[in-house]
C-alpha cells in the first residue's frame, strides 16, 4: 500500500507487531500453562514452578485420571447429551424453517406460528418456574431433562429460516410438477442446498451442549449423573471458592485430597480436546460465516 | 384445452391443501417441545404473585399481588444487585468493544500472514470454552497464591487479593470476560475495516494525513454503523451480567459487589427455596429486558434502517 518509510512510521509498524503478539500471547499463556502443569509432578505444581513447559515431565496425572470413574461418566453423559441433542435439534429446525419460510399466502397461518416462536425467544418463564416444570415432568436427573430443554434453537431456527427464503424459488416448482411433497422438497432440494447455515447452527448445538454447565447444576442434583462441565465445576471450583473465601485449613486439606492441581489441569485438557479437534471446523463456519448471524425478520 | 387448465387448477388446489397439512405436522414437534419447555413455565410466572409452596402447586398456593415485589424495594439487596449487575455488564460492553476495536485496527496492519493468522487462531480460542473450565484457570492465575501475585511478590510488590476483596472483583470480571472474548467481538470489526475503500486511505496519505488521523478520520467513521449496532445488540442484555462467569468466581466474601440478579435468583430463589422472591426477580429482569431490546430495535429501524433481531 502506502510505503512511508519514516522512522516514526517503522517504530509504529514495530510497535504494532510486538501489541499483536503480545495479544497473542496474553491469550495463549493460561490455557498453555494448564497444558503444562497437567504433565507435570505435584511437588513442581505445589511449588508455582510450571509456566511454559512442564517440570519433571509426568504422567501420573493422566494415569490417575483414567482411574476416575466419575470423571468418565459425566464424560460419557455429555457425549450423550451433545449427540441426542444435535439429532433433535437438526431435525427440528429444519422442519419448522422449512414452513416458516413460505409466506403467508403459501401457508395460511405462518405469521402465527412465526409470532410465537419469537415471543419465545425474547420472553421464558425464568430458572425456577423452568426448573419446577422440569421436576413436574419426573426429568430430575435424566439426560432428557439437558435435551429436551434445549430441543428448539429459536434464534438458529430464524437463521435456518432466513437461509431457506434465500433459496430460489424455481428449484421447489419443479420438484413439485413432478410430483414431491413438501416433506421430499426439504430433505432432497432444501437440506442439500444449505450446507454452510447447517453446519454452523450443528455447531452451535454441540459447542453449547458440551460446554453448558448450568442445566446440569440445577437438573441433575445427584453427582453421579453430573454432566461433564457441571462435574469440573463441582471438583475443581469449589474448591477454590472454599479457598478465596477464608476457610480453614483442615477445611481445605481435606477438601483438596479429593483432587490435586495437576490432576484437575488433566481434567480441563481432556474436557477441552473434544472442542480442539472440532476447532478447525469452529473456525471454518463460526467465524468466517460469522455474518449469518445478522438475523432479520 | 379448456379440460386441461381446469384440471391443472384442480390439481394446484390439491397440493396447495396436502402442502398445508404437511407445513402444520412439520412445525408439529418443535411446538410442542415450545408449549412443554417454554409456553409451560411462562404460565408458572404466576408465581411472582403468590405465595408458592411447592406442596400446595400453582392451583392452591396463596396469593398475594404484589407483595413479592414490594419485598424486593423494602430489601436493601435490590440496590445492591441492580448497581452491580449494571457496572458489571456495561463495563463488559464497553471495555470489550473499545479493545476489540483497537486490536482489530492493530490486526490490520500486519501484513505477515502467518502471523495474523497464527494469532486470529489464538485469540478467538477463548470464546468457545466454557467458563467452568476457564474459572480454574483464573483462580491458578489470580489467586491469593496464583501466578500473578508470585509475580507482584517478586518485584516486591503486595498481593492484590483479585477474587476475594471487594475493591478488586469486580475489576477481575470484567477483565477476564475481556481477555475471553476481546478476540471473538473483534472479527466483525475486523471485517469492517477490510470493507474500507483503500482509495479513501491512498487520498489521506496523499494530503499528508499520519496514519493517527487516517484511523480517526476514515477508518473509525467507517466502522461506526457496526459499533452502533453491537452497542444495540447487547443493550437488551444488559441486566444479563454473565451468570456463567460470575457464579463460578465469586465467594461469600465478595457478594456485595459480586452479586448479579441472575446469581441471586439461583442462591436465594431456587437454592434458598424462596421460589416466589426469585420468579419476583427474573420477571423484573425480563420485562426490562424486552422493553430496552424493543425499544433499540424500534431507535434502530428509525435511525439506522436496520432490524436489530
């Protein structure tokens, strides 16, 4: 572009490389350095002595870990949750943006149905008349209580429903002069012309079920069917809050032979590499596809 | 001839009729899910009215207008609440913004590929962790005995008590929600400033604008539609103080400042049992909530010609 070699011109340019990478840094350090104290000895991690790279390099953590039933549990448990709640929540969006996405003189009654559901997305009944209903229902410490909570995705519904109107209108005229039903027209013109808009609210789902703690806080009162998010929280944070608040130290010591600070780092590495490996796709459709999100209506 | 166009009118109707059926049962599952899970407990907000015991229901418990809400004023809590849900969420929007903003305009003059890419990677990472895992992190850091202050005690400096004082808490949210989500909010500025006409920049330089006032007089001006909007977006958040967040950093000890709506509502509404108190609460939090959110969005298609949501 413009080359403007002055040297207050090269001292800026220096300067915004070292803002940027310190930026970087800033970023990487906390999530590295618990990368590093989960491989290293207890004693190192006691002593504040980990930073960037592990001391007295160790398994044991990891090994320890592989032991703890629970923690592979409520892994198991968010598995589930992450897959039963993506099937639901693909097949109900697609279904309700599909009608949505007529007008209302193709389909007699859509404004309705499209009132309804964004009086949905901006008003809920709140946490504790939500919870009662859930309890009502006998869902206390099922999975499906995670699930069917979550079941529809108002906001990505829209999205789902904006990209749909989006799609020419001469592709479903033919499928329907020769013959298809609305239900053939979305799995076989609508689905396949949508897959960057699918992919990202899929995303969504499994991005927000594995990293949601607070349904499993408030559903699951029974440890053993914690979530895995909820368990990290309920292990590791407590602990700390215990901490930070003053307790004693008999309090502490015994609250903390439940887990040790590289025990719980290899706990927070295994719960975040499923995230990492889906990273690339994360960034692929949830960044640079970013600009879906501007909903309108 | 005349047959035919009969017979094809015919035929419209009838899969206009069968595509009608199909577009009710299509939206079948999802309203159902949305009576069950949303309209449902909707419904149960009566109970900011009352007096719920859970064992009497929603049908017999006693009613009580508006006794919850005045409850709420007489409390000294309110206030407390309402003052530091709003420090703490205006200042997550505007601190965020205003880094997010710098860094993407920094971002942008890195003309090393790599490196930009290697660091967008980096620094957009945060935002998809969940808090439950970022809180243990915080704590390793800014705890009494984290990193940082080892750090502060090496340069000879006292240990600032992040999480458990209540001069510093506060300033600790904000912060780490900052380092969290600074990368992510900046991508739409990013792509703001990338939409600039470089021509505009080229016709600056040439008139002897610095690189300070190009940014004050071209590129900012060009980002403001988005900023303004973004500002709008989160306006009907803003009783929204991140549940998330604060409910895994804070601490008895921090309660006075560190206390959102949202934390009480879960302590001393569903924890503490108080259920009616806590609906109480969430209402007034919603109500607020949607009114704000409307009331940008109507500003915002008058002003900017533009549906927020």
């Amino acid at each position: 572009m413009i080359e403007n070699k002055s040297l207050a011109s090269r001292i800026r340019i220096v300067l915004t490389y070292i803002i940027i990478i310190l930026a970087g840094l800033l970023c990487l350090f906390p999530l590295w350095n618990v990368v590093a104290i989960s491989f290293s000895s207890s004693w190192a991690v006691v002593a504040d002595k980990v930073t960037w790279y592990p001391i007295d390099f160790t398994l044991v953590s990891y090994k320890e870990l592989f032991k703890d039933n629970q923690f592979w549990r409520s892994f198991g448990i968010s598995v589930t949750r992450v897959v039963l709640s993506l099937v639901i929540n693909m097949i109900i969006m697609v279904l309700m943006a599909y009608p949505l996405s007529k007008t209302e003189d193709e389909f007699r009654g859509r404004n309705i149905y499209m009132g309804l559901l964004i009086i949905a997305m901006l008003f809920n009944g709140g946490t504790i008349p939500t919870y009662l209903v859930v309890k009502q229902y006998g869902l206390l410490n099922s999975v499906w209580a995670l699930v069917l909570t979550g079941a529809v995705p108002i906001f990505n519904t829209i999205m789902v429903k904006n990209f749909f109107v989006g799609i020419p209108k001469s592709l479903e005229e033919a499928a329907i002069i020769d013959g298809a039903n609305p239900l053939q027209v979305l799995v076989r013109i609508f689905i396949p012309c949508s897959k960057p808009v699918l992919a990202t609210v899929a995303l969504f789902s499994i991005v927000g079920n594995w990293n949601d703690y607070f349904k499993g806080l408030i559903y699951m009162p029974k440890l053993k069917n914690l979530p895995l998010m909820s368990y990290i929280r309920d292990i590791v944070i407590n602990l700390q809050q215990l901490a930070e608040s003053g307790a004693s130290a008999e309090e502490l010591a015994s609250a903390a032979q439940i887990s040790s600070d590289a025990l719980n780092s290899a706990k927070i590495v295994v719960a975040v590499v499923p995230l990492l490996i889906i990273y690339p796709l994360l960034q692929k459709y949830l960044i640079t596809g970013i600009t879906i999100g501007s909903v309108k209506e | 001839m005349k047959k035919t166009k009969y017979e094809k009118q015919v035929r419209a109707k009838k899969s206009y009729k069968t595509s009608q059926r199909y577009y009710h049962l299509m939206l079948l599952p999802g309203m159902i899910f949305l009576v069950l899970f949303h309209y449902i407990p909707i419904g149960g907000i009566v109970m900011a009215f009352q007096n719920f015991v859970p064992s009497k229901g929603l049908f017999r418990s006693d009613w009580v207008g508006l006794k919850n809400f005045e409850r709420l004023l007489i409390k000294k809590d309110i206030q407390e609440l309402l003052r530091n849900t709003l420090v703490i969420s205006i200042g997550k929007i505007l601190v965020v913004m205003v880094v997010a903003v710098l860094f993407a305009i920094l971002l942008n003059e890195i003309r090393h590929m790599r490196l930009k890419k290697g660091v967008q990677t980096i620094v957009y990472l945060p935002h998809f962790l969940s808090w439950a895992v970022l809180a243990p992190i915080v704590y390793n850091l800014l705890g009494m005995d984290g990193m940082v202050n080892d750090v502060l005690n090496a340069l000879g400096l006292e240990s600032v008590n992040f999480l458990g004082s209540n001069k510093t808490f506060q300033g600790t949210v904000i912060g780490t929600y900052v380092w969290k989500e600074f990368g992510y909010a900046s991508i739409v500025y990013l792509a703001a400033i990338t939409g600039v006409d470089p021509g505009l920049h080229e016709a600056a330089a040439i008139d002897g604008a610095s690189w300070w006032r190009r940014v004050w007089h071209v590129t900012l001006p060009a980002m403001l539609p988005i900023i303004v909007l973004m500002l709008a977006i989160n306006v009907g958040n803003i009783l929204s103080a991140g549940f998330d967040q604060v409910y895994n950093l804070y601490n008895i000890r921090v309660y006075e400042t560190g206390d959102i709506l949202d934390t009480y509502v879960f302590r001393v509404g569903l924890e503490g049992r108080q259920y009616s108190l806590g609906t109480a609460v969430d209402l007034v939090k919603s109500v607020v909530g949607l009114v704000l959110m409307l009331s940008v969005n109507g500003l915002s298609k008058k002003i900017l010609h533009r549906s927020v949501f």
